[in-house]
C-alpha cells in the first residue's frame, strides 16, 4: 500500500495548486467495481482510516462538516443485512425467498462498507442543497482516495437508502439521510472501459 502523506496543520502556507501527469493519468483511468466483483480482502485499521481521514478533504461551504461516516465490517455485514432482508420482506410480502435472500446479502461481497450520511444544518444559513453536495463530494472523494490507495470500490444507495425506518434502525437522526453505501474491498478481475459521455453533448456557452 502506498504511504499516506500527512495533511497540512490548520493554518499553514500552502500552494494553490500542482500540475501532476500522474494525477491526470489517475483520473483518466478512473473506474467503479462492480459490488458483485469485489471480494477481501479490504482496508482495515489505520488503512482504513487513513482512507477516511483523506476524504473529507472536500469542499464545504462555511465548514459545517454537514455528513458523517458509518462503517460496516465483519459480522456487522450479515447483521445489516438481516435488517435489510427483515424489512424488504414487510415491504414485499409476496417476495420470492430467493429475493429476500438477496436483500440479506446486500454488503457480503465486499469486506467493507462505508455508509456516508448526509447531516444538513436546516436552519444554518448556507443553502442545504449545498450541504448535500459537500456529502455527494465526500462520496466521490472516498472512492477516489481508495482507489489511489490500491482499493477497489463503487458508490451504490439501492432502496434501502430512502428507507426511513432503515435509517432510524441505524441511528440516524432528524434530516439525515444515506447519501451512499461505499463498497470497497479487491477486485476479483480486471475491468473493461464502459460507456463514457461525449463531451460535446454536454457543453454550452453562455453569451447573452
């Protein structure tokens, strides 16, 4: 595992900014796993949170640090997927067993899994729309940290992301949701480049 480089003290000079070929290169060839082809083993430890540490480097109007980080690992997999399966049969009562199965499997595959919850500050002045970029930076940003670290991983929500009565299972409060479950872990297999936008389709200039 590369070396995680320690972060400037509050306050420091620093520069702006640094061209890097090797960052650009990185971010060319930058791609999600599919959860199904992850598997262990996955960060751990001061790995881990190195990982997580790094990733809050994101933009976030006023600093209100609007989200925070659950983590799934071990056992704690097959319990949350307990609650997952409990909760999608309510939901389904005709479900075939093997969907509710499924369901109980959600965060098997990959070793560990980083739920990200978006924690707005409703009556701050800073828009709540903005805080809720700031969790879907923190998302990215985690993925790509990962992957800069040697980790595989991919950024998935599913149903039980909208779920209230999830959300309250694992403690979330008030306004917070799941802005995303992060799956990191091995890849078991190379990948294959997928579809990409065509940057003229999506390009405009303003003029009047």
């Amino acid at each position: 595992m590369p070396r995680f480089p320690a972060a400037p003290a509050f306050g420091a000079e620093m520069p702006s900014t640094g061209a890097s070929e090797e960052t650009l290169s990185f971010l060319a060839n930058r791609r999600s796993t599919p959860v199904r082809m992850l598997g262990a083993p996955g960060p751990s430890g001061e790995d881990l949170q190195s990982i997580l540490q790094l990733a809050m480097r994101v933009p976030d109007h006023r600093c209100l640090f609007p989200w925070r980080f659950l983590v799934f690992e071990g056992p704690a997999r097959q319990k949350a997927g307990d609650i997952f399966a409990a909760r999608f049969a309510t939901l389904n009562p005709d479900a075939a067993e093997k969907d509710v199965a499924c369901e109980q499997e959600r965060f098997n595959a990959a070793p560990v899994v980083v739920a990200v919850i978006s924690s707005p500050d409703h009556d701050h002045k800073t828009p709540v729309w903005e805080q809720e970029l700031s969790a879907g930076a923190l998302c990215y940003n985690l993925l790509l940290v990962a992957n800069a670290a040697g980790w595989a991983g991919n950024w998935v929500t599913h149903w039980m992301a909208f779920d209230s009565q999830i959300a309250a299972q694992f403690g979330l409060k008030g306004r917070e949701r799941f802005a995303g479950f992060i799956h990191l872990g091995t890849a078991k297999s190379n990948l294959k480049e997928r579809r990409r936008p065509l940057l003229d389709e999506r390009l405009g200039y303003w003029t009047s």
